[in-house]
C-alpha cells in the first residue's frame, strides 16, 4: 500500500522570502532549493511572480481610480426602470 504525499502550503511571507533571496542572485536555485526544502522549478515561479507584481507595491491609491458617480448610479437606474416595467405589468395583469 502506498503512502499518499500530502501537499504542502506556503505562507506568502515564505515565498517572498525565497523570491527575494532568488532575485538578488547570491545563491544559485540549487542551493537555494536545498536550504528552503522547495523544488527550483517553484522557486523560479515565485521569482517570476514577484518581479512581475513588484510594481504594484508602488503604484499607489492613484493606479485604482474611484468610481465616478455616473459609474456609480447607471445600475440603480437600469434597475428601477426594470422594476416600473414589472409594476406596469403586473398592474394590467391583475
């Protein structure tokens, strides 16, 4: 009978931490494969990651403008037309 492997789970904190170290270069993936315990291929992943969502950190409240108050009430309005209509109709049906 076989042992099923459990998967194991990371903690982001973890996998900044090993991208970080992958990203400054010092080691190489083989060493720090084996210091962390975590296959290179994945090591490589988080790097990847980081470096790709690194510029989000910095963006800012400014990258994510609010809604404006058109955006905001256009599917309050589409709703209450929807519902007269369904008031108008119930009102010939009965």
């Amino acid at each position: 009978m076989q042992m099923e492997r459990k998967r194991r789970t990371f903690s982001a904190s973890f996998k900044a931490k090993v991208a970080l170290d992958a990203a400054k270069g010092l080691k190489t993936l083989a060493e720090l494969s084996s210091e962390y315990k975590v296959h290179p291929s994945q090591i490589s992943e988080w790097k990847k990651q980081l470096l790709l969502n690194a510029p989000e950190i910095f963006a800012g409240p400014t990258s994510k403008r609010p809604k404006t108050e058109e955006e905001l009430t256009a599917p309050l309005y589409e709703e209450i037309g929807r519902l007269k209509m369904d008031v108008k109709w119930l009102e010939k049906k009965g």
